[in-house]
C-alpha cells in the first residue's frame, strides 16, 4: 500500500532545499540516546523547530514506532498502517514488515488505511526523520480517545510481541489548544511536568482534571508505559513554546513540546 503525502506544501515545504535549510538551521549538534521521543505536529512555521531540535538531538535507530493522535476520526480506534511505502519530499520511506507482523498479533491493534489516509500528525514528522536517517523503516499507529488502563494494556501487549526489537518510539502530540498565552503555558507545563516524571497516570488524570486539550494524551500514555518496559529511567525537555511567538496573537494559542525519554 502507497500513502501519498497529503500536507505537502500545507503543514511543511514541498521542497527539497527549503526543507534542508531549515533542518540545519535548526537542528542540535550534539546527540544522545533516547527510547522515546514526544515532537509537536502543526505546520512547521509554528512548531518545526521544536521537532527538528528534538528529533536532531537523539541518535534514532534503523526502526521507528510512531504513535499519534487520529483527528479526523474516521477508521479503526488504533489503527496500523498496512506493509507498503510513504511519500515524503526526501522520496520513499518504507513500512518495516517485521515490526508490522509483530504489532498484528495485538488484537486491540487493527490493520486499516482509512484512520491514516487524511491523518496529519504522523505524516508531519516523517520528513524530518526521513531526513535525518534516511535509511530508517517504521510502524504507524493512529489512536482514538481510550480509557487509562486500555492505554496500560496496550502498551503491555505491544512490548510483549515486540520485546526483541529495537527502535525509536516517536510520539506525536501538541499541547493545550486555543487558550491564551498564559493558561496554556500553565496548563501545558502541568502536563510536562508529568511526563518528566514518567507518570502516566499523573498526566492523564492532570490532563481531564485540569481541561488540558493535549490531542496526543493517548499515544503519550502508551508511549511512556512502553518506554518505561524497554527500560526508560528518566526525562528532559528539549523545548516548549507556542503559536503566540509565531504569530504574534497570545489570545489564542496552542503549546508544543520536544520532550525526550531515556
């Protein structure tokens, strides 16, 4: 199965040399070693840098589990994109049929097209990874709203089929939405500070408690419960900002995060 890029010259640059020059001109120089990454999704005019700052600063491996957020709402409630090839600007990269054979046999996990063929948030990010290591494959995965212990079960059942693999998780989340400058710099740092403490269950609650509107809650619970299987012992922020500083309008922002766990 082919998914051609949908947001191409929308969310980012449908040029190979625009694209280059902003990946090196924000891109880290030094590099570290990760289980998982947390990188924002919206066009790359509000939140680019912050993704190529994080994903720059860790040393990926020849495998990506993405994790997302599914917005549009159509298709399975965590949903695999079938073996087959993704376009980016940088050309091709390639679905990896292991980890895919290995993420079938979870049955809440379901193979489907639809919940990915409009869907942003995955596709954002691979340019940036395509750029910065060519030669990766990857696994897709979209979600839907889900209960705190499914997200718990999820995240057991996945490391269980995929335990003898290694790869880089990259989960795709933006912060609290359409608030102002101020009640989302609070609300988005109630949710970091969860997430540096690897607290899954603190970020969750703090995210309904407080009316935190984190699109990839989902994905970000599954991710560090996954990570913290594989071993993970700790956290830190690459960097947090917001659309305000972008466009100048601090009324009604949405906050982005690159967050990196270790």
């Amino acid at each position: 199965m082919f998914r051609k890029a949908v947001v191409k010259g929308y969310f980012y640059p449908d040029n190979r040399e625009e694209l280059v020059n902003f990946f090196e001109q924000n891109k880290e120089k030094q590099k570290s070693d990760a289980i998982l990454a947390i990188v924002p999704h919206a066009g790359y005019i509000y939140s680019g840098k912050t993704a190529v700052k994080t994903i720059s600063s860790i040393n990926l491996k020849k495998k990506v589990l993405m994790l997302g957020p599914n917005h549009t709402g159509f298709g399975e409630k965590v949903a695999l994109f079938p073996d087959g090839e993704w376009e980016t600007p940088f050309g091709i990269l390639k679905v990896d049929n292991v980890l895919n054979s290995k993420l079938k046999l979870v049955e809440d996990i379901k193979e489907d097209i639809v919940a990915h063929v409009r869907e942003h948030s995955l596709e954002v990010i691979l340019p940036i990874l395509h750029y910065f290591s060519g030669d990766i494959t990857f696994s897709a995965i979209t979600m839907m709203p889900m209960r705190y212990n499914q997200c718990i079960e999820l995240a057991e059942k996945i490391y269980q089929n995929v335990r003898d693999e290694e790869f880089t998780i990259v989960v795709s989340s933006d912060f609290n939405h359409y608030e102002d400058a101020e009640t989302t710099n609070k609300k988005d740092m109630m949710a970091i500070e969860n997430i540096l403490a690897l607290d899954s269950k603190g970020l969750y609650d703090v995210v309904f408690s407080k009316d935190i509107s984190m699109c990839g809650v989902y994905p970000a619970i599954v991710g560090i419960e996954l990570a913290k299987l594989f071993g993970a012992k700790e956290a830190k922020l690459i960097e947090h900002t917001h659309s305000g500083y972008v466009n100048g309008d601090y009324s009604q922002v949405v906050g982005y995060a690159g967050i990196l766990i270790q």
